[in-house]
C-alpha cells in the first residue's frame, strides 16, 4: 500500500486508506490551509481540514480509549501518558493590558514602602532616637547633646553593653529580616490556592499601612524598645506582599499572548508525533493489519504517489499502515520547544523590566513628597514619623485602587478544614524535599541566598556610613534614595537594550549586573589599606557610588526574579517565590549582623564590605554552574510527576475498616493527601 503525502502549512502529513484500520487518513486533493492542519473523524476515515490543537487532541484520545490504552475519562483512572498534553488541559486567559498595569501600579505602591521607609527612613528614625536616649561615646555619664555638630553618642542597650546607633540600626535590619522569614514562610503557600494571593495583597497592605502609622508613638528615646517592634512589622508585611506581587510574573508570562502562540505551536508538535507514536503501536499490537488492502487498488492516487510527491521533505515514513516518526519529527519538536523558551524568556524579561520601572516612578514620587515634608520641618523627628505614615497610606490607597483590574488568576482550592499555618510549614517542607529534583532552582536558591545578602548589606552599609560618617541629613539622605531610583529607572531600560541588543540570555544578565557590584564592592575596600583619600571618604565619592549602584540594582533584582521565574516549576509559584524571598530577606540578617560586629571590633564601618565582597564571589561561583536548559526539563518533569501522583490519590476508592463489627472508619482523600 502506498501514502498519500499532503502539504500542510509547514508540516508534511501522509496520509493512508485502509478500510480494516479505524483510524486511517484519507483526502481528495492536497491542501495548504495556513497554519497548520485538523483531524474530522468519519466512518472509516479521517479528513484533514485546517488544525485545531483541540481536535487533533480529542482524536488522539477518542482513539486511545476505544482500544483500551485510556479508560473512560469519567471514571477515576491513573494518567496514561498525559504529560505531553497535560500542561494545555486548562484553558489559559490570555493576559490583558488593563491586568499588567493594574500590577505595574500595585508595585509602585508597596515598593515605595519598602524602598522609601523600610530601607532608609525607618534605620534613620532608630538611630535618632538610640542617640536621643544615649550618651556621650567619650564619656558615658553625660547624656548625648544631637544638636551638636559632629556628635558622637551611643547607647547602652544590655548592662555596661553600648552601641553605636549605626549598628543598633544593623541589627534591628538583622532582626527585621528574621520576622519576614518567618512570617513568609507561614503564609506564602495558602497565596497559591483560589484567590488568595489577590485578596492577601490587600490584607498585608492593611497591616503595613497601621504600623507605618503606629510610628507616631515613637515621640523620644524612651521609646526605642517600640521602634524596633515596628520596624519588623512593617518590613514583614512588605516582603510577604513581594512574594505575592512577584508570584504573579510567570503566571502573566506563560499568560501572554506571544507565549501562549509559541505554545500553541508547541502542542501541535507534540501532537503530531504522538499521533504518529498512537499509530505504530497500533500495527505493533496487531490491532490493525500490517498489508495493504486490495480495495486500495483501485484508487490510483493511493498507487502512484512517487511522481508527484517524490520532492516533498519526508517527516514520517510507512511501517505497514502507520506513520515511523522520523529524526525530523523530534527536530520540529525541538526547534519549536527551544523557540517557546526564547519567547518566554523575552517576555519574562520585559514585563519584569517593566515592573521595576513603574517601581521607581513610585518610589521617586514617594521620596520628593518626604523631602518636601523634611525640609519644611527642618528635619526634625516627627517629619520622619509623618514622612513614615505617608508610605504607609500610600501602599493602602493605591493597592485598594487597582485591585478592580488585577485579575486574581485562582489557584486549586484550598483543602477543608485545613490551619493555613500548618499547611504552609507543611508545604514549605515539601518543597525542600522536592530540591532532590530540582538540582539546578535549588543551585539558584543558594546562590541568591549569598548574593542578596551582600546586595543588601552593601546598602545598609551605604546608607549608615553617609548618615555616620559624612553627616547626611535627613533630607540629603532621602534625596540620595531619589538619586538612586532615578538611576534605577534609567539602568533598567539600558540593561534591557542591552539584552535585546546582543541577544544576552537571562543568566548572562545576572553575571554582568554581579560583575559590576564587585567593581563598587572593590572600590570601597582596597583603597582603604593605601590612603585616607578614597575609598568613601568624600561626599562626592558617595553621590558618584549612589548614581553607580542605582544603575544596576534594579536590573539585577529584576533578571534575577526572571530566572527564578524560567526555574519555576507551574502552580507552585508562591512557595518557590516565598523560599526565593527567603533567601533574600532570610539571608539579610547576616549581613548586617556581621557588619555590625566588625564595626564594635574595629570602630570602622568600611572594613565592613569585605563581607558582601566574599558574599558576591561564592554566589557568583554557584551561579554560574546553574544549568537553565536543564532547570526548566526539571521543572517540567516535577510538574507532570506531580499531576500524576494527584491523579492517583483521587482514583484511590474509599476504605472502610471493620474490627469484629464495632466499628468502621472512611479513609478521605483529605487523609490520603497526606501519603
């Protein structure tokens, strides 16, 4: 028996007659429907007409239940070689405009928080009002006299123990950080069930926007021990609204239409081979004869095919009566994967851009409003504490404000009768089991584990040495977290003509910002051992480091948070995002405690940046040996392992149990869940 080949868009499909086989393909005429081709089933035969992913899946299911390889998909069954369709099963919404700026927006707001008060006016207010309540560092009896140029003050903080409030300030960092762990990690994975993660977004900027306010409680030195209760507060409340916030980013990226196109093209694909694999093995069970049948003689076209189809690319060849895929079939396949992946990525990669830019707006916004507020209040403490309770109100309003357009894009529901805490500690340690098998995310992880920390502590550091050393005022200090915001709106539209430019990938992005960071680190400590004249000495050196790291940091948290996306294994974004901000808020506690002891040992606080320097070249190291190809087939696999294991539990019928007729007990599936 001979094929038929057709011509379909891009895709070669023969095509076979054969009344004994169910499932044959036939056509009249050859046909170059763009872009692709469907499957018509009829009584014998099949008729191709232009594709639709849908139909050419629903035979591949019609035909694998009616010979037995699928049971009947309203019965509780095992998965049957789903994983090549599984991940289109549910039908995904294509993003839309309205949806992207609504989360442009609601970064703008928390962002501001945590870039504005958390970061620098919250260390400031600690350390004006630890030098408030202390004493004169030369002599302990004589209180501390801060309207004195120059000053320098400490405070006694445990028996004859006493501090500098730069480093009293590092270590409440430290212990803000530690709350933030343990507050994300004791709710991020509920965010991943229904819609939770939209209406907590709203919930922890109600929270944040109290403590922000609370800070006028905060009137002088006796109040210290409040500061530095509300400090973590708020700081928490704004990491757990960026693990919700940046969970979004690869759920709107597999949502975007660019990507979702590549993905159609993908299944389609796999679509056909399986199709191809569904047909051999039929011939090779015997379901369907191997020999042409003697009906087929009388249609020429199905004879004489070499004249008019000898030229035409071969994607299958004829085993009997089925199509052999061919090393051409797993070339489409894989030429179409790889495309998908450079589509996601790109994609990825400018909504992340994006998002950091509408950030800085925001936050820019926020610091002009507090310095018009510090310099009409000649930088007294309450324009802090009314500086402070403006971002907080910020977040709340302008989060309340979007929340109509920021679709909530529901998980799976959340199991009954379930304490959120417990299920997230729960799931938190199914993740770390689940590192096994994510060699290359858990890589990542550790690796951002140290470089985050010696991110943040090279700007705690910054910020205290200008504030310490250089005599910064409140309102130079709010004008240098503009400058750098300004420089971060700027750097990330470079960085991101950059990349577009020559094509650099998303881990060639992280090792350039990084490379650039050690330069900065370098240049703070080397000059030290030499002379007195550099190395953070003058003002100018600060305003040209405050431009410099603007530049980049943006960028290299917004790379950073694409890669974790592309490692990302589906519907587990919330708790791989809260372990990623984990390792960024979770690891910052050592920085600054480090910092902070280096300084009580030495008395100078730029001895401090060896520490991120070494942070930098160990994570920079462990980085660089992270495989993304491979990182995404991991992700991949987890998912369709995962899917499989779910599917099996909820086959599993109820057990009854009955000992000498007393009792019997109704295994759940809420029970099985935990097997």
């Amino acid at each position: 028996m001979n094929p038929k080949r057709n011509n379909i868009g891009d895709v070669d499909l023969t095509v076979i007659t054969d009344p004994t086989c169910p499932r044959s393909y036939s056509t009249d005429t050859p046909t170059s429907d763009p872009p692709s081709s469907a499957l018509t089933v009829t009584e014998n035969n099949i008729e191709v007409h232009p594709l639709t992913l849908s139909s050419a899946r629903k035979y591949i299911l019609e035909s694998e239940t009616e010979r037995g390889l699928r049971p009947d998909p309203s019965q509780p069954h095992n998965l049957h070689n789903d994983a090549l369709l599984s991940s289109h099963d549910t039908k995904i919404v294509p993003l839309k405009r309205s949806e992207v700026w609504a989360w442009y927006f609601q970064n703008a707001t928390y962002c501001a928080y945590g870039w504005v008060s958390a970061v620098l006016m919250v260390p400031l207010l600690i350390q004006d009002v630890a030098a408030i309540g202390g004493v004169e560092a030369s002599n302990h009896a004589i209180p501390c006299d801060t309207s004195v140029a120059d000053y320098k003050c400490v405070r006694r903080v445990f028996g004859d123990t006493y501090l500098d409030p730069g480093t009293i300030s590092l270590y409440v960092s430290s212990l803000s950080a530690i709350v933030s762990f343990i507050v994300s990690l004791s709710i991020a994975a509920v965010a991943d069930h229904g819609s939770y993660r939209k209406s907590l977004l709203v919930v922890f900027a109600i929270l944040g926007c109290l403590a922000s306010v609370a800070f006028f409680f905060v009137r002088d030195g006796s109040m210290l021990t409040l500061a530095v209760v509300l400090a973590p507060l708020g700081w928490a409340c704004h990491n757990v609204s960026s693990v919700f916030s940046n969970a979004f980013l690869p759920i709107y990226a597999r949502a975007h239409p660019d990507v979702l196109e590549a993905a159609e093209r993908v299944e389609v694909q796999k679509t056909l081979l399986q199709m191809d694999e569904t047909n051999r093995s039929m011939i090779q069970s015997g379901t369907v004869s191997t020999h042409s049948n003697s009906n087929n003689s009388s249609n020429p076209d199905l004879n004489d095919t070499s004249a008019s189809h000898s030229s035409a690319p071969k994607r299958a060849t004829q085993l009997g009566n089925v199509l052999e895929p061919t090393a051409t079939d797993v070339e489409a396949l894989t030429s179409a994967t790889t495309e998908y992946r450079k589509v996601e990525e790109q994609v990825s990669n400018d909504l992340s851009a994006r998002c950091m830019g509408a950030a800085n707006v925001g936050a820019i916004i926020v610091q002009l409003t507090c310095i018009g507020i510090s310099e009409g209040m000649n930088n007294s403490l309450l324009s802090l504490q009314i500086a402070i309770a403006f971002t907080g109100v910020w977040w709340l309003g302008w989060t309340i404000a979007v929340m109509p357009w920021l679709e909530a894009r529901p998980g799976p529901p959340m199991p009954k009768g379930r304490n959120w805490i417990a299920y997230s500690w729960g799931q938190n340690y199914k993740t770390l089991k689940s590192m096994r098998k994510l060699s290359q995310i858990t890589k990542f992880i550790f690796a951002w584990f140290m470089l985050s920390d010696g991110v943040n502590t090279l700007g705690a550091l910054l910020y205290v040495i200008t504030y310490q050393d250089l005599h910064f005022t409140h309102t130079k200090s709010i004008i240098m977290a503009v400058s750098i915001s300004v420089a971060a709106f700027v750097g990330v539209y470079i960085f991101l003509y950059i990349r577009q430019y020559w094509k650099l990938s998303t881990k060639s992005m992280v090792g350039l910002t990084l490379g650039l960071y050690v330069l900065l680190t370098t240049y703070f400590v080397l000059p030290t051992y030499f002379t007195k004249s550099f190395g953070l000495r003058h003002e100018w050196e600060a305003w040209v480091a405050i431009v410099y790291l603007g530049l980049i940091i943006s960028s290299f948290y917004s790379v950073s948070r694409v890669m974790m996306a592309e490692l990302c294994p589906e519907g587990d974004e919330n708790e791989w995002f809260s372990l990623f901000q984990l390792a960024d808020k979770g690891s910052s506690w050592i920085g600054p405690f480090v910092t902070g002891g280096i300084q009580s040992i030495t008395g100078e606080f730029r001895a401090g940046f060896w520490f991120p320097l070494a942070l930098f070249a160990a994570g920079g190291l462990l980085l660089w040996s992270v495989d993304m190809s491979k990182g995404k087939d991991e992700a991949i696999a987890y998912k369709q392992d995962k899917a499989a294991k779910h599917q099996l539990l909820r086959s599993i019928p109820p057990i009854t149990v009955t000992a000498a007729g007393e009792h019997s007990r109704r295994t759940s599936q809420k029970d099985l869940m935990w097997l």
